[in-house]
C-alpha cells in the first residue's frame, strides 16, 4: 500500500461493535471475527469517517505521545493486514446506478 493518497474503507459486509477498548469485527461470509485494540479501532473508526491513513496517524501521534513517521508506519501495516484479509478495501464506495 505505497500510495499514501488512496482511498481505504471497511469492506460491504464486515460489522463492527466497539466492546470497551476493543473493537470486534465480524466478516459474515467467512464466519471469522477479529478484535482490535484502541489505536486500532481509532483507525477503523477515521477510516469510516472518510479520514486518511495519514489523517488517523496525526490524532494517535498527538495523542499517545508517539513520532509521526512511527504512528503512520504502525497504521499503514495494520491496514495492509486488514486488507489482506478482506475487512478494508481501497478505493472510493460503489456508488448505486440511476436506472
């Protein structure tokens, strides 16, 4: 993911339910769950607010006292993660068709 202007998003299909600190995701059409942590449900949560990557790594740096370049390293892998597993996708939502 070396293009630091794409779009990221939660995949059609994924549900998410914040439980304290942690988040849970649930892909229904592999039957499998997945929990992140708060710096990881702050990512999700920017990224459903339209939010970049980059964006997200500003709010963790000014808020756990953590270097830009180290936040946005630790998002963009954690993304990449996510994308490989089919909960994020890049590129900008379907739209629906005026028929």
């Amino acid at each position: 993911m070396s293009d630091t202007a794409a779009v990221v998003r939660p995949a059609e299909g994924v549900f998410v339910r914040l439980f304290d600190d942690e988040l849970l995701i649930v892909d229904l059409s592999r039957g499998e769950y997945f929990s992140l942590d708060d710096v990881g449900a702050r990512l999700w949560g920017g990224l459903e607010k339209g939010q970049s990557i980059e964006q997200v790594a500003k709010d963790v740096m000014a808020e756990y006292d953590v270097a830009f370049d180290v936040a946005l390293a630790d998002l963009r892998s954690l993304s990449a993660d996510l994308i490989e597993r089919g909960l994020l996708v890049c590129g900008a939502p379907e739209r629906a068709v005026d028929r």
